[in-house]
C-alpha cells in the first residue's frame, strides 16, 4: 500500500459520498451535494489515497488566526489503525499551527476518545476553566 497525502479540488465524489457512507456518516452524505458543498467550502481539506482509492479525509474550517476547527477526519474501516489518522490529523494540526485554539467535537466513544488524547487533545471535561454552547438545529436565536 503506497499512501498519498494531498489535497485535490477534483477529488471523486461518488469516492467521498462512498467513505462517509462506509463510516456510517451517512447524515453527512444525504443529500450530496450539501457535502460536496461542505467540503468545498472548507479552509482546509486533506485526502488520503491508496493510488486512486480515496482511504481517508479530513477537513478543517477556520478563520486562520484564532481558531481552528477539524470538522471531519475519517479513515476507510478496512484500513483503521494504520496510522492514516495520525497523518491526516498531523497534517490538520501542521497547517494550522498558529492559530490559538484547534479544536473539535466528536462522539462519546472509547476509541476517540483514546484516538484524540493520544494526539495531545484534551477533553474539555478536564479543562474546567471553559465552555462549550451550542445548538444542533437551525432555529437558534
């Protein structure tokens, strides 16, 4: 396996819509042209490829000053624990190593859990000097 790291505004997106799908992201990819949207949209976006095989993405929105947020960053099952995720975390964190706050939310599971901390994250349940607010709907305010 020869693993390209890259960023390719031209990317597949039957390949994309397929790796959400493949992590069960389905909510992501329905309809979608909202994640080709997203995505398009994004500050910084880093692919994973096993020759043409998209393997891995991650994505990141940030204003490149203040705050980074890594919004997506998922790997192929079949190939979890390889070290893709690192890379493509590495990457995120690399690029936006001077903003003052890199950040993300993720579900509550072991396996992120240890995933994130082993990255250097800290949960914000130990960090007892902040918050965090917000809303999943879109009728705020």
């Amino acid at each position: 396996m020869a693993i390209t790291y890259k960023y390719d505004p031209e990317l597949n997106v039957d390949q994309i819509i397929g790796l959400y799908e493949t992590v069960g992201w389905s909510a992501y990819s329905n309809p979608p042209e909202s994640l080709i949207d997203a995505i398009d949209n994004s500050t910084f976006v880093v692919a994973a490829c096993d020759g043409d095989e998209l393997i891995g993405l991650a994505r990141c929105i940030s204003d490149d000053v203040a705050i980074c947020y890594l919004q997506d960053i998922l790997v192929d099952p079949k190939v979890q624990r390889s070290g893709i995720g690192r890379e493509l975390f590495r990457q995120c964190t690399e690029r936006f190593g001077h903003v003052r706050m890199f950040v993300l939310m993720t579900d509550d599971e072991p396996l992120q859990h240890a995933f994130y901390t082993s990255m250097g994250m800290q949960n914000l349940a130990d960090a007892p000097t902040l918050r965090v607010f917000f809303t999943s709907n879109r009728t705020c305010g």
